[in-house]
C-alpha cells in the first residue's frame, strides 16, 4: 500500500491492495481498496489461490487544515491606508491581487482574499469588504490672505461635519466652519475637518498682517533766516516731501530745510507690504535776522567817548574786543578807545537767530585832524572828482596809502601823500562797490593808523 501518508482534514483517501486475491481489512471489509478519512493504521490479508497469505500495513495522518482569519468587513478614511495581514506560520500566501506576502496594504474600496497553505499542503482562505470613505476628499479652505494691523477676517472650511482651529486664541469660535479670526502678527491656522465617520483632514490657511503706517514729522519749529535745519520723520521705509523748494532731497527721511519764507511741508509715508500709506506735515517758521541799527563807521576825538546803542529787545549782545568798552556783552556799552578800534558786535533776538555787524570807531587826534579822507569819488573823466586821495594839511611822514576791493585784492598803493587813485587797476576801470582804504603815517613820531571805506561811483 505504500509508504504511510497523510492527507487534510475534509478529505478521504482510497487505499488499494491491488486485484487477484482475496482480502481482508482491518475493518474486517474484504474489497480491494478501503475509503478512509481519519488517522489511524490500517491493514490489509491478501490470500492467493493456494492459500498463502501476506498483510501488509499503512499509517494515515489527518492534517488539521490552517485557519486564516482578517478582520470584520471595515469602513476606512481615505487619507489611511489599511493593512491587511494574514498571520505567520504559513509556508505560501495568494492574495486577490496575485501578491504573494503576508500582508496587504490597501488603499482603495473592494473586495480581498487570500488563501494561506501551511507545510502539509493544507489551505485555507478568507475575505473582506473594504470602504474608503471620499467624504474629506471635497474639504475646501478659505485662501491665504491679507489685512491691516486691527483688523478681522473671516475664516471659512468646507466639507466635514466638525471642525478645529488652531491656534485659538485669536478667534472667536475654533470649533465653527466659520471663525473671525483677528490676529495681531502674521499667523498660519490649522484647521482639522472631520466626517461621520471620524475620518479627519488637516490643511491650514495663512493670515498676513500688514503694518499700518502711521506717518510723524517733527513738531512745527522756527529757523533763522538763511539758516538750516534738519527735518525727520518716521513711520515707513519711503518718504517723499513736498513742496520742494529748500529741501535738500525730497525722497530722504531727513532732508536739509533752507525756506526763505515761511513754509508748510507735507511728507508722505509709505513701506512696501504696507496696507496704507500716511501723511505728516511741519511748519517751518523763518525769522528775519535782527537788524544791530549801528552806523559802521563812527569818528570820535582822540579823549572821548559814546554810548554805543544797538536795536534794543535782544537776549543777548556780545561786543569784541573788549578794549576801550565798559563793558562787552550789554546792551549799551560806552566806549571810549585810545585808538581807532574795529568793533564786532554780534546780537541774538528771543528767536535765537543771530546777527553781526563791524563798526568802525574812528579816533581822532591832532595828527588825525591834518587828514581828510573823502567818502566817494567818481573817476568819470569829468573833471570833479575823479581822484581818490588823501587831503592833508602841512607835511606828512612816511606816508603810506593803500586800497582793497571787496575781495581783498590791492587795487592802489602810493607813498606820495600827493598821488592819488584814479578808480583804475591793471589798465581796466573797476566796477561800482564800496572800498576800503588804509592810511599809516607818522605825526609827531608816532604812527598813526586810519582804516576806512570808499565808494566808486561812475
């Protein structure tokens, strides 16, 4: 009968003794073969025509058959996938799909089987139904956006049955599909959706917060009549001042202001991915400058003195040098040089702008008095006038004349008290302006000194 064997569980063996004898089985049956579908040994007495005999004996096995269990049939979120497995232990696996692992993963609604066999050949199969649920697949946000600083947005989520927002704490409902969302920085919310069936899906929308300019000038302020003064403003990254006029640049946040009347300036504020822009403005007041109201040149006789009496009404008044005055930062000093003196007088008004002006003192002696300096002269060719000289009076010691335009530049120099300047420098007759001369001499051994200012008139 073979070598003992073994089959699985639900099937049946026929064992077979072979023809030409007589049989008898263990069962005591006495056919030739014998049906079996359990475990056990069986035998067999073949007897020939002679009587002779022989037995012959087999074991059987029955394998128990493999039990593969997957799950119950499953509703599943699309945004899953599910594995399936069909346990270990077993020698082959064929799954629906012709895959051949012990385990599946599935993504998509169907039908799957798989049929394990173990090492005695035995199989067993099982299936499951599969549902992915779409539900999440139609979520729609609101899109990314922009506001202004203080500002609200309504934020919006379609598609589940359920919502959560993330981070909450700017809006007034995180468990609405339609939260107002009022954020003071740029924030990005996350929004959960979920279906009935609890599948959920995350996405998120963007609010951006754009800063809010808020344009500052300088407060109004007042300058001195051609003077400067720097204007600021703040507030953005672009600026742009107008009117023009006495601006240094008009594109800078602290452009040089030189307005020769008073004059109301505007600045426009504005920054890239800003949601406004702003405008300041600044009064710029021009103050004259104060006026000192002194002569410049001012005679006196060697001896003597004056009260000097500027513009009154100003803070503050300095006098230099101090020498010959009897005082140097007042109002009204008297002054009483020894010599001829050149004066600076400089005065400041309640505005603080500041004026200067050189005044001459003149101081007359015995020497001095010999000496005669006209004021103007008129080199026309007409006969009057047209020499620029030193009038004296008896005999003059080292004498020396010197004139000076305007630049500084010598146009006339002599030693003879008698010479004089005929308005000519360098073969060319000078242009109408005022003059300054200087006269040194010696009277009675002493040199003496007269500075002074002549006019050419044509």
């Amino acid at each position: 009968m073979g070598n003992d064997t073994g089959f699985c569980a639900g099937e049946n063996l026929i064992l077979d003794a072979g023809s030409g004898y007589t049989y008898l089985w263990n069962d005591n049956s006495n056919t030739s073969t014998l049906l079996v579908d359990s475990s056990g040994i069986y035998w067999v007495e073949a007897t020939d025509t002679n009587g002779c005999n022989g037995r012959d004996s087999i074991t059987i096995t029955v394998f128990p058959l493999p039990i593969v269990a997957l799950p119950d049939d499953t509703s599943i979120c699309s945004s899953q996938d599910f594995l399936l497995d069909a346990g270990s232990g077993f020698v082959v696996y064929q799954w629906s799909d012709s895959s051949f692992s012990q385990t599946l993963l599935a993504s998509t609604s169907g039908d799957y089987s798989v049929t394990v066999t173990d090492a005695n050949g035995c199989q067993d199969n099982d299936s499951i139904h599969l549902f992915f649920s779409q539900t999440l697949n139609a979520v729609l946000v609101s899109p990314d956006t922009a506001i202004c600083e203080d500002e609200t947005v309504q934020l919006w989520a379609l598609g589940g049955v359920s919502y959560s927002w993330l981070p909450d704490a700017t809006l007034d409902n995180p468990a609405s599909g339609q939260p107002i969302a009022s954020p003071q920085i740029t924030t990005t919310y996350f929004v959960t959706t979920y279906d009935s069936l609890g599948c959920s899906k995350t996405d998120s929308v963007r609010i951006t917060v754009l800063p809010k300019i808020v344009a500052q000038a300088l407060a109004d302020t007042i300058v001195c009549a051609g003077e400067s003064l720097q204007l600021s403003a703040n507030g953005g990254t672009d600026y742009f001042w107008f009117p023009s006029s006495g601006l240094s640049c008009v594109s800078c946040p602290t452009p040089l202001v030189s307005p020769e009347n008073t004059t109301l300036y505007s600045v426009a504020v504005s920054q890239p991915g800003a949601c406004n822009s702003d405008t300041a403005t600044v009064t710029v007041s021009v103050r004259p400058l104060p006026e000192p109201g002194l002569d410049s040149i001012i005679t006196l006789t060697a001896g003597t003195g004056i009260l000097l009496t500027p513009n009154s009404d100003m803070i503050s008044y300095q006098w230099s040098p101090p020498f010959g005055l009897n005082c140097n930062d007042c109002g009204q000093p008297f002054a009483s040089p020894d010599a001829t003196t050149l004066y600076l007088l400089t005065i400041t008004d309640s505005f603080h702008c500041s004026a200067s002006k050189e005044i001459l003192i003149n101081v007359l002696n015995d020497c001095d008095s010999r000496l005669t300096i006209p004021s103007a002269f008129s080199p026309n060719g007409d006969g009057i006038n047209d020499i620029f000289r030193v009038i004296h009076r008896g005999e003059i010691e080292q004498f020396d004349f010197k004139v000076f335009n305007r630049w500084g530049e010598l146009v006339f120099e002599t030693t003879n008290p008698n010479d004089g300047w005929d308005g000519y420098h360098k073969g060319s007759l000078q242009e109408l302006a005022v003059y300054a001369y200087y006269v040194r001499h010696l009277c009675s051994g002493k040199e003496r000194t007269i500075i002074g200012n002549v006019t050419l008139v044509h």
